[in-house]
C-alpha cells in the first residue's frame, strides 16, 4: 500500500497526537511513510494562561468510597504534554526486557531528540531550596531529577514554551508529509476477518456538527492515552479489556506557607525522595498554576500569598485492582496497606514544610498520576505492540505494566520510537 494516491489510504494512522503518537508518528513520516494523524482536539497555539490550559484539559474520575478521585489530561494537538511537568525518568530497560521489548538503541537515540537534564542550581526557585534544607536536617535523601526542558529557552526561573512538548514532533511528521486531522474523534478500529483496515472517526463541523469519515490503512496505532484508548478498544470489538483491573498511582499535595519561602516562578518537581512505593517530591507549582489550584480548594489566604507558599507531593504505588467497566467507568478501593503508604507520605510531606517553618498547611483530596496496566502485554498486546487482531498496534500510558511506574513521558517516546522501527519495514 505505500505511497498509494488515493486520498483515503494510508501506510499507517496513528489515533492521538499525544506523547506516544507523535513519536510513532515522527518516526515513520520521517521513513517516507504516508502517515494520517487523527487527533481529536484542535491545533490552537498553546498558553500558559487560564483559559489556555482550561480549553484543552479534561478530567475523568476513578469511582471510589472516599470520593472521586480525578484524572488530569488534554485534549489538543500533543496530547497531555500540553500539561505535564516535564520530570523525566530513563526507562527501565531490563523490564522492557524481560517482555522482549529491547529499548537499549531507541533510549540512546531519544536522549539526542528531547532535551534532557537537571536544572543547575541557579534555575531551581527559592521555595525549591527551602524544601532540599527541610530534607537535609530531616536525613531525607533529595535529588535532582532529569527534567525535558530546553534550558536555552529560560530566561530566569521559569517558561512554559521550553518544556518539551509532544507537538514538536507533530510539526516534525507533518513536515516530512503526514496528514494531521484535528477535531477528528476515533469511534472504532475497521476489523475485517481478525485484521485491522481502517478507523471510523467524526470529524467536528460547526458547533454541534459532525460528518463521519472512515480512512484505510496497512497498519493502525492507537495512541489516544489512557482516558480513551480502553474503550475504543472495547468498541472496535477487542475482548478482556472490560473488567481490567489497573493502577493510578495515587497522589496528593500539601500545601503551607512560610515566611522563609520567598517563592518564585518556578518549574515544578525539579527535586524528590523516592523509595519503591513512595515518592515524596518537591510540588512547588508556577504561579499561574497555584493560583488556579488556590481558587478550586476556596484557599483565598494561600491565594494572596503565593511569595509564603511551599508545596510537597505525595505519591504512592498502589497495586492492581479495581476494574473498568463497560460504560468506560473505572472504580477502585485501595488496600490497608496502601492506606497506611498514604499515611506514612502524609506524616513525611508535613515533617518537611515544618521543619521548614510553615504554618497553615493543608492537603488536597487524592487525584490519579496516571492510569495504567488496563492493556496487558502477553494477554492484549505482543512484543510488537501488537493485538490479537493483526495490524491493529496500541502504543500509549494505557500498556504501561504494572512495574513500570516512573514518570511516564520519556519511556512513551521511546516506546513510540520502537513501534515505529518494528512495523516500518513491513510498510
Ligand atoms: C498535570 C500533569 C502533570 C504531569 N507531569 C508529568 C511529568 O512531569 N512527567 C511525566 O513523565 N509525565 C507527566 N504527566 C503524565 C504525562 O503527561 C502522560 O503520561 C503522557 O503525556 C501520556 O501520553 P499518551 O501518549 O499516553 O497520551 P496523551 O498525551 O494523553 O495523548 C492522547 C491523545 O489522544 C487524543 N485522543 C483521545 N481520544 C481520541 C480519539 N477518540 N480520537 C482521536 N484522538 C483522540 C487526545 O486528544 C490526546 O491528544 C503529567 C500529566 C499531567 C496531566
């Protein structure tokens, strides 16, 4: 099929234009391959504003008996990375191993495509080092973590266009010939005799319109991120991803304020102490974002006093369990021990903004990190990515397994990198 005229087919379309996509995307437009990118949000430019990060998120919430508790992603031309806070963990390459996926290659490449390193000391804000005291005289160890921003492109402590983000490398396949549709909505996988063809999608016209379309194709990616990509599975006629039990991985934050603070704009989360199943971190948050945090939680004293304000984050390992249910709702209880990993990051987030002098603390409700292990390797998928339906491929947080639990984007592209390498020379 490559190199086909007709307007319709393709050697290859990618659902979702997120982390995971774009580098699949990137990859095989890159190779000559005539690539459609189906996203469903719009290529709007992006703005650390208000409104600009209100247009693009969206939020689902896990069903649980102590409340809902949210998922954050983004709908819009790059996915979640619109968003995220640039942490970059390298993928655990042995475990990718162990399911015959090898990353050794596409890591070493990946790490010459995104920017990648530690902030120097003099681009951590104030706030920052007023925690790293904190954890010092408490005997918690705190490092600096790998972050994906473009350090050329800070001038001072903070800037929203130089994290890295998935639409760069939309821009990218698009130069080198893919098609990017946006407002494109994927309703289903085309599967013929076991083997994907096609995708039916929607594409938005008007306020309330809609045309549907369907385009054909030698391979299919679905890469629409964990919110979507379980259900149009489901829909496309996949079997065993209803009842998936999953991880979240748990967060929470609290937040205090301190007269030693004398916080500054900031990147988040340059800086943390982790152990298997605990991550307590610096969660200081740029300005705009805490405003916004600020007004949700009626915190209108912390509000006005962004200069006091030091934030730790909380996050655990929680295990599978759980499930999602035909309706594309996911409902989870955690365990009691999960409960007490709670409690223990509690008591460690508190200890940390005491020690740092900081009065009116208070935490936030739970939210999910991210939610994965709902698409299994060996059951769902192949060392290629691949479904039990031939030439349907998935490549997005929703494959992550269980013991893969590092900040996700990195091994994404990498994932979407490795994708791009196995199907190509069949294209
Ligand atoms: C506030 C926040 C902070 C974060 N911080 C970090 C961090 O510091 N480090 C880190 O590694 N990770 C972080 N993450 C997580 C990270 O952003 C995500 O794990 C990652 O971007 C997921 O990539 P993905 O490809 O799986 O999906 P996404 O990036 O979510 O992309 C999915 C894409 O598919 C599109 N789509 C959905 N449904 C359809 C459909 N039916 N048809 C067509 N298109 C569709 C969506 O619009 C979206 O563009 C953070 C996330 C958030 C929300």
């Amino acid at each position: 099929m490559s190199n086909t005229n007709t307007a319709n087919e393709f050697d290859a379309i990618v659902v979702g234009s997120g982390t995971s996509g774009a580098s699949v995307a990137r990859d095989l437009s890159r190779q000559g391959k005539k690539v459609l990118i189906l996203e469903k949000g719009n290529n709007a430019p992006l703005k650390d504003t208000f409104m600009g990060i209100a247009s693009v998120a969206k939020e689902i919430a896990i069903a649980n008996s102590d409340g809902k508790i949210p998922m954050m992603g983004a709908v819009t031309t790059g996915g979640s990375s619109a968003l995220y806070f640039a942490v970059a963990d390298i993928p655990p390459v042995d475990k990718f191993q162990a399911i015959g996926i090898d990353l050794t290659d596409v890591v070493e490449e990946v790490k010459n495509e995104v920017p990648l390193a530690e902030l120097p000391d003099e681009m951590i804000g104030n706030q920052a080092w007023v925690l790293k005291r904190s954890a010092d005289e408490l005997g918690i160890h705190w490092r600096k973590k790998l972050m994906m921003i473009d350090q050329s492109k800070v001038n001072g402590k903070y800037a929203y266009e130089a994290r890295w983000k998935a639409r760069s490398f939309v821009e990218d396949a698009v130069a080198a010939g893919a098609t990017l549709e946006n407002n494109a909505s994927a309703e289903r996988v085309l599967v013929e005799n076991n083997k994907a063809i096609g995708v039916e999608y929607k594409v938005k016209s008007g306020l309330f319109g809609s045309t549907t379309k369907k385009a054909y194709a030698t391979k299919v990616i679905v890469s629409a991120g964990t919110l979507e990509t379980p259900m149009l599975l489901h829909r496309s006629g996949l079997k065993g991803i209803v009842g998936s039990p999953f991880f979240c991985d748990p967060n929470f934050a609290l937040f205090g304020l301190s007269p030693e603070a004398h916080s500054e704009n900031l990147f988040t989360g340059a800086m943390n102490s982790e152990t298997e199943y605990l991550n307590v971190g610096d969660a200081n948050l740029s300005r705009l974002l805490y405003k916004m945090v600020m007004l949700t939680n009626f915190k209108l004293k912390h509000f006005f006093n962004y200069e006091q304000s030091l934030t730790v984050g909380v996050m655990i390992r929680d295990g599978l369990a759980g499930q999602l249910s035909a309706d594309g709702k996911y409902q989870k209880e955690f365990t009691d021990s999960e409960k007490k990993m709670l409690k223990e990051g509690e008591e460690k987030g508190r200890k940390l903004l005491e020690k740092a002098g900081a009065k009116h603390i208070f935490r936030t409700n739970l939210s999910a990190s991210h939610i994965g292990g709902v698409v299994r390797f060996g059951e769902h998928l192949d060392a290629n990515l691949e479904t039990p339906f031939e030439n349907l491929h998935v490549c997005d947080g929703s494959i992550l397994p269980e013991n893969v639990r590092n900040a996700p984007s990195l091994t994404l592209i990498c994932l979407g990198k490795y994708l791009a390498k196995q199907i190509a020379p069949s294209l």
